[in-house]
C-alpha cells in the first residue's frame, strides 16, 4: 500500500462498508479495506472528523450522515429520482410490486430508488446498492441500452441474453422470468 494516494485509502475504507446500519471493528474495517489496521486507524479518524464515519459506543464504526448529505446531491441520483418518483408511484399503485430505478455505472447498476410493496416478493437491493447488469431485470433493461462494448463484454456466450436485449431494445417492455417470478423490466425512451 506504499505510496498509494490517501484518497484511494480513504475511499477503500468507505467500501469496506456492504450493509445499511454496518458497524465495523477496525480490524475488520482494516481486513475488508486490504489495509493496515494503523492505517485504517487513521483514516478512519480522518473520515470521522469530517462526519463521512461516525463512532459508536462499542468502538465500531458506521457510515456517517455527512456521506448522506453529499451523495443525495449526485445529479445522476437525485435528479432523476425526482423527475421520476411521480411515474414511479403511479406504477407502483397499479402493480402492488416493487419497483426500482437504477442508472449503470460501468458494468454495473446503481439503485438510486425504490418503492416497496408489502405483499411482493423480497428485493435484496438497497438504495444506492449495486447490481449485475445480468441476472436482474433492472439491469438487463439498462444494459439494453448500453453502449456496444459494454453489451459485447456482458454478453459473451448469452445467446439467449442478447434476444432479451433486441426485445427489450424494439418493444421497450420485456417479461424476465429466469428467476422463478415475472418481474418487468421497462426501459421505454431510453437512448441507445
């Protein structure tokens, strides 16, 4: 970890993170880090000084509410969580199911919202969690309309992925049932 910037250390420490409320033992925090636990230490202190961590009594650390604050402002996030809500909550009511707003990031999907139902089946996903692009129908509608390369390296040996994908890309609504239940994944207006 020699010579490595001090922002990268510090962002390790904040993805040491994987669970809503997750406190961590600095040797853990340390472990998940791939850090020294004296340089975790003092990051960690760092990060707590400016409220990104806060302490708890037994001595763990949680992700703090200033991390909140800033990523509520990330304009890929909040604004169109906001331009969005309104169509989602109609959906929402009308379906009883749950229903889930993500941007990709890379390879990846980003949960930027999420409505709940009571009476639908378990989301595992978080708000501002990540998903695969494959196997989730959130992410095959984003990866619908990924750029090529990100489609040709997420696709290799998926025939039957790339189908999905031209019906998702021609009908805009596509039925994805490869996990024992129908979940919809609609990428209506989406740009290629």
């Amino acid at each position: 970890m020699r010579g490595e910037p001090v922002l990268e250390q510090a962002s390790r420490v904040l993805g040491a993170f994987t669970e809503t409320g997750e406190g961590l033992a600095i040797h853990t925090l340390a472990a998940r880090a791939g850090l020294p636990e004296s340089t975790t230490s003092r990051i960690a202190a760092q990060l707590t000084d400016v409220g990104a961590l806060e302490r708890l009594g037994n001595g763990d650390f949680v992700v703090g509410l200033q991390l909140l604050a800033i990523a509520s402002l990330a304009p890929r996030g909040h604004g169109l969580r906001s331009a969005a809500l309104p169509f989602m909550q109609d959906l929402h009511r009308v379906t009883g199911q749950h229903i889930l707003l993500a941007v990709r990031d890379g390879d990846e999907a980003v949960l930027v919202e999420r409505l709940s139902a009571r009476g639908a089946a378990a989301v595992k996903y978080r708000v501002g969690g990540r998903l695969p692009l494959i196997g989730t129908g959130t992410g095959i509608a984003l990866l619908a309309h990924a750029p090529g390369p990100i489609r040709k390296q997420a696709l290799a040996g998926a025939a039957c992925v790339r189908r999905l994908l031209a019906t998702i890309r021609t009908d805009g609504v596509c039925a994805v049932t490869a996990l024992r239940r129908a979940s919809v994944a609609i990428s209506r207006g989406a740009g290629p």
